[in-house]
C-alpha cells in the first residue's frame, strides 16, 4: 500500500486520478508507467511538478499520491502549491 502525501495545500491534487489532473493541467509534458505505477510531468514558466500515481487497493485506480516540485533553474525544490498554481495560470 502507498504512503499517501497530506493534501493540505495541494489543491485537489492528491487522490486525483490521472484523467482529471490531465483535464485540470493539460496535455503532461511527461508520462511515465513503471509496474503498477504511473509519473506525470507538468511544466510552468518557472517550474516543474511530478505527480505520482498508484492504486490504493488491488485492481483500484490510479490515483495521485505524491507530489513532488522543483525550479526549472538548478533544479531546486520548491513549494508545489505554489508551482500548481503556476501552471494552472499557463
């Protein structure tokens, strides 16, 4: 079973099956499936958000349970809500 991320400040984003979050963002700049689990890339001006995706239960949905967001510059770690933000603005 994931350890799902607290979703306080994440907007809606964890839980979220890829579908919406694709609706929500857009077309991902990346999309990755390892096993049972799926990695979607969003890109903003000045960042970039990783959203993990993996079933709670057997035979469930993907859903996001990670997230992860860092400077496009130097690759930096930086506030995800505040990157989700961004690229909702794109």
């Amino acid at each position: 079973m994931p350890e799902v991320m607290p979703a306080q400040g994440l907007a809606g984003v964890i839980g979220a099956p890829a579908t919406a979050l694709i609706r929500r963002f857009g077309a991902p700049h990346l999309d990755l499936a390892e096993g049972d689990a799926r990695k979607l890339q969003f890109a903003g001006r000045g960042c970039v958000l990783d959203i993990f995706l993996y079933p709670l239960a057997i035979d469930a949905p993907l859903t996001a349970t990670h997230v992860e967001a860092r400077l496009r510059r130097g690759g930096a770690t930086t506030d995800p809500g505040a990157c989700i933000r961004e690229i909702e603005k794109r």
